[in-house]
C-alpha cells in the first residue's frame, strides 16, 4: 500500500483489529514485527482450545452482572426443566412448546446437543454484541412468562424465525455445512478453522453457567468428522490447536508496541491477555465495542482507553523515527567512509 499511494513510501504503518482480526493483527506483528511500527487489538482470542468452557460461563456471569440474579436464575431453572422433561421421556412437550420440526428426534443424542447449543448460543449473542439495555430487554422478556420455562421459551420462539416449525436438527446443520457454493454462508470456512486451528468450541462443560449439561465438545469434534473427513478425529484436532499455541505462542505471543483490550463483559476475553499491566479492560462494555472513535457516549474508562491509544501511537511514531534517523546517520557515516 505505501508504494501505491502517492508520497506515502516512507509511512509508518499502525495496524488495528477486532475479534478474528485482532488476533490476525497480533500474530501479524510477531511475525513481522519490521513492517508495522505498532498495533491495537480490540477483543484479541490468542490462546487455542478445544473445550472452550469459559465462553459460557462468562456469558452467564455477564447476563448476572448486568440483568441481576433473578433473570440469571430463569434462565437456568427454564433449561435445567426442559432437560429434565427429555430425561423423563417428555420430550414431546419441549417439541411442542419451541415449536419443533417433526424431524427432531428427542431419543438422539446429537440432536438434543444440537438444540442446546443453538439455545445456548442464542443468549450468548445477546452477551457478545451487547449495547446498554440490551440485555436487560431480553431479560425483561423472559420475566414475562408465567413459569421458567414459558418466560425462557416464549425469548427463544421470538428468535428462532420460523412461520411454520423450527429445524434445529443435527442433520439439518450438517446439510448446511456441506453446502459449498460461492453465496452460501461463511459458516463452512470458519468451522474449518476451528477444527483444523483454534478449536474454540464453546460447551457445556462447566457447571459455573446456566446453560445446562448438554451440549459437549464431542457435537463439535463430531461435526468436524462429519464435514470434514474421518482425518478430522480428536487426536489431530487437539494436536492441531497445540501447535497453533505453540507457533503464536498462546497468551505470550512476545509482540512489542501492541495495545490490547477487552470489554468486561465479552466471553471473549478469557481467550485473551487480561493482565492489568498488559490489557486494557473496559467495565460494563462487550465484544469490539471500543473499535471506534471517541464520543460523547464513551464512558470514562472508554474515553480514556482510546485517549491511551492514540498517545501510544504518537509515542510508537516518534520512536520508530528516532530509530531510522540513528540508521540513516549511520548509513551516511558509512557511505562517507566508503568515498573518502
């Protein structure tokens, strides 16, 4: 770019991302650290995992902070009731009540997974691109059904976009991945990262969320298989997010002038570098959302943070240029050596 831009051949070069690109942003400056005089990344995930527990659990923490306990509660207790009907053979009437496809098979393992997950996954994306009120608003929702499991299903049908019933079927979500023409959806690239690089899979795993037990790793590593090719097995899957570790260096990628934040409530962060004296954390705030210029509707800890930013920017420049003027007087010593 600075040679195809007029007058800009002697640039310095800051980069920036958010998200997937933060952590492009980081592994770009470990790897040439000469062609970027400094970076910001916003919401950087940097160590690889497999069973990525954390990503719910904070979640759940996010949805109690902001929302209260009350709504953390419902969530869980409305869950917790729709397993226990499926582990008591009533699996028709969560069928019923979420509107499912006659597809659904409530005796198979990888379709109750599947349906778990997307619920799951669904609260999480409220978390995740949080604004203020929005997670209040879908906890408002939810408090207006008359038990747990009407207030968290009657949240779920306002989401789930069907005029007719809702499939939410292992095979149906295999299907779609398979699909590999040009204007089908990202989703096929990025899940094979995830098997082949970074893992990620964001499980039941843990206890410390509300969530519910049922949806484990094995729906991911499975599904691996099943779009993928039977190469795709657990061994070369945690052998693969291994060496992305051990390349980029998991949360010590050893990279100089990179700014890093997260926003508190964002699942993300767990993925990323927290420390205080290496991290910016920005209270009440979600995923990427200081990637932005300052305004007047930035908190303080916002405002500041970007106030940082821009400092460190000015700092990076003046120093990179101090650094060429020493090797340019240098140069020139030498060349006057060489003539005289």
């Amino acid at each position: 770019m600075r040679e195809t831009i007029p007058g800009a051949s002697q640039s310095k070069v800051i980069i920036a991302g958010g998200s997937y690109s933060a952590t492009m942003v980081t592994w770009f400056k470990k790897l040439y650290p000469e062609l970027a005089t400094g970076a910001w990344a916003s919401s950087a995930p940097l160590f690889a995992k497999v069973n990525f527990v954390e990503y719910k659990e904070i979640t759940g923490q996010s949805i109690r902070l902001v929302a209260g306990e009350q709504c953390y509660n419902r969530i869980q207790n409305g869950i917790a009731k729709m397993e226990e009907l499926f582990a008591n053979k009533r699996g028709a009437e969560v069928k019923a009540i979420l509107k499912l496809c006659d597809a659904f098979d409530e005796y198979n393992d990888l379709d109750l997974w599947t349906l778990f997950s997307e619920i799951s996954d669904i609260f999480a994306g409220v978390v995740q691109t949080h604004n203020t009120g929005q997670i209040e608003s879908v906890c408002n929702k939810i408090m207006e059904g008359e038990d747990d499991i009407s207030g968290v299903a009657g949240y779920l049908l306002t989401q789930f976009n069907s005029n007719t019933c809702n499939l939410l079927t292992y095979k149906a979500i295999i299907a779609s991945m398979m699909d590999s023409t040009f204007d089908n959806n990202i989703m096929r690239q990025w899940i094979y990262q995830t098997c082949n690089e970074f893992g990620w899979y964001q499980t039941s795993g843990s206890r410390q969320q509300p969530f519910g037990t049922k949806f484990p790793v094995t729906l991911y590593t499975q599904m691996c298989a099943d779009i993928y090719g039977e190469r795709f097995t657990n061994e070369f899957i945690y052998s693969q997010v291994q060496a992305t570790n051990v390349l980029f260096g998991g949360l010590e990628p050893n990279v100089e002038n990179v700014y890093f934040t997260h926003g508190q409530l964002d699942p993300w962060r767990a993925m990323g570098i927290q420390n205080e004296t290496q991290a910016t954390i920005l209270p009440l705030y979600a995923h990427c959302k200081d990637f932005g210029s300052i305004s007047d509707r930035d908190s303080n800890e916002m405002r500041a943070s970007k106030e940082k930013f821009a400092q460190l920017v000015r700092q990076w420049i003046s120093a990179d240029s101090d650094v060429d003027s020493v090797a340019n007087n240098k140069a020139k010593s030498f060349l006057n050596k060489l003539r005289n």
